[in-house]
C-alpha cells in the first residue's frame, strides 16, 4: 500500500497529535504540516528493521512463529497470562482524577 495520506482533521478539533498544533494557522496546517507528517509516517514505512536503511518493507515478524507467538512472548516475561500481560500496559495510565484506565 502507498501513498497513505494521515488525515488530520478531528471533529474534537486540534491538537491532534502534539500541542503546538493548536496555533498553527489553518492554511499552514493544510498546505505545509499535514503533508509533512505524512511524508514523515512513509518514510518510517519504508524503514528496514534489519539494516534501518529507507529502502525496504517494513517487517514487524507478525507471521514469525519464534517471535510474535503468545506462548513465546509469556515465556520471555514476568507475566503468566495473556492478561496480564496486556494489563501491565495500562498498569502506569491513570484518568485525570486518578483512576485506573484499565478496570
């Protein structure tokens, strides 16, 4: 797939992404940071992961049975199962009034 342009207009409006974003002018923000954000988020597309040069596909081993495997990645972590190990990742995020995010 190419040529994936990163819309970048929110009904919850800006800042989208950092906070300056919410005083760029519009017409920069169309014409000039859109654009280069997607020229960015392309370029780490083609990044390899072998040699970190920008001229292959990205390969993040989804299909590698001795990487991307439950069984492989619970026996390489402190956790014993497929939830806590997810959990763990929501164990630092907390609401604003400091709630746990994950229930």
């Amino acid at each position: 797939v190419e040529n994936i342009e990163a819309p970048h207009w929110d009904v919850d409006g800006t800042p989208n992404f950092y906070w300056f974003e919410q005083i760029v002018p519009s017409f920069l923000m169309k014409h000039l940071y859109v654009p280069v954000l997607t020229c960015f988020y392309s370029l780490l597309r083609r990044q390899s992961t072998d040699t970190g040069m920008l001229n292959a596909t990205f390969d993040d081993a989804l299909d590698d049975p001795d990487e991307n495997m439950w069984e492989v990645v619970l026996s390489r972590s402190q956790h014993k199962t497929k939830r806590d190990w997810t959990a763990a990742f929501y164990d630092i995020a907390f609401s604003w009034d400091g709630n746990s995010l994950w229930p």
